[in-house]
C-alpha cells in the first residue's frame, strides 16, 4: 500500500491545526488505506480528515477547506470523479488542489495529477510541501 522511508524521529500527532482546519482530507472507501494515510500524514505534523467517500467528503467541505484533497476514484455512494464533478460546481472547491490516489492511473480524470498505489510516501510527502500551508505555519 505504500512504499518509501518512514521518518525516523517521533513526531507528534495532530489531529487538527490551531484554527481547527483540517490539512488533509482523504477519501477512499478502504479503511486501510484511510488510516494509514492518516497516519503518515500526522508524522510529518499535519493535520488530516477521513471520508469513505465523496458524499461524505462534499459534507466535510461544507464545514472546513483543506489544504489538499487525496481522492480515491472507485468508491460506492459517490465516486472521485462525481465528487470532482460536484467540486467543480462551486466556486469555493473549485480551486482546491486535488491529488488522485489509484491503482489504475490511466483511468484518473486528464488534467489531475495522479498518485499510483502503492503509494510512494516521499511522493505524497512532495505533493503535501506544495500544498499545505500547515507545514509552513508555526506550532503552538
């Protein structure tokens, strides 16, 4: 599910950022991959939201933006490409930078860029350097 080097020092866990945003959303259907995303994105100190899948992630925007959406294509209820569709419906999503996590690249939508599964952490960790304004933002 993920191939590159964990950080070797503890880093603490944060579950939100000072102003209760969340950093990150994930949304994939599998809770494996939710998690242990999650996990990885927390060890670097940011912050990151969970969904099973697009119905539930558009609730979550509805309350907070994140910095960075990484989006899971195959996903009962509401597929990647039908929360792309509703995303890009409202003005306030739409700039948001979407990240596609799959096993089957070639079917991400042109134009988004796609981070294949397995996935690479020190990838993820690039994608999340230009995106995330919690990783630039002093710690309390």
């Amino acid at each position: 599910m993920l191939r590159g080097n964990l950080p070797t020092r503890p880093v603490k866990s944060v579950t939100e950022t000072a102003h209760g945003e969340s950093c990150v959303l994930i949304v994939d259907d599998d809770e494996g991959v939710r998690d242990t995303l999650r996990e990885v994105i927390e060890m670097i100190g940011c912050s990151a939201a969970t969904a099973t899948n697009g119905a539930e992630a558009l609730d979550i925007l509805a309350v907070r933006l994140p910095c960075l959406i990484i989006l899971d294509l195959l996903m009962p209820v509401m597929s990647g490409e039908e929360m792309i569709d509703a995303m890009r419906k409202e003005p306030s999503y739409a700039r948001l930078p979407v990240l596609i996590s799959t096993s089957a690249p070639g079917q991400a939508p042109p134009g988004l860029p796609v981070l294949a599964k397995p996935i690479d952490i020190e990838k993820l960790w690039s994608w999340m350097r230009r995106s995330c304004t919690c990783l630039t933002a002093p710690r309390t």
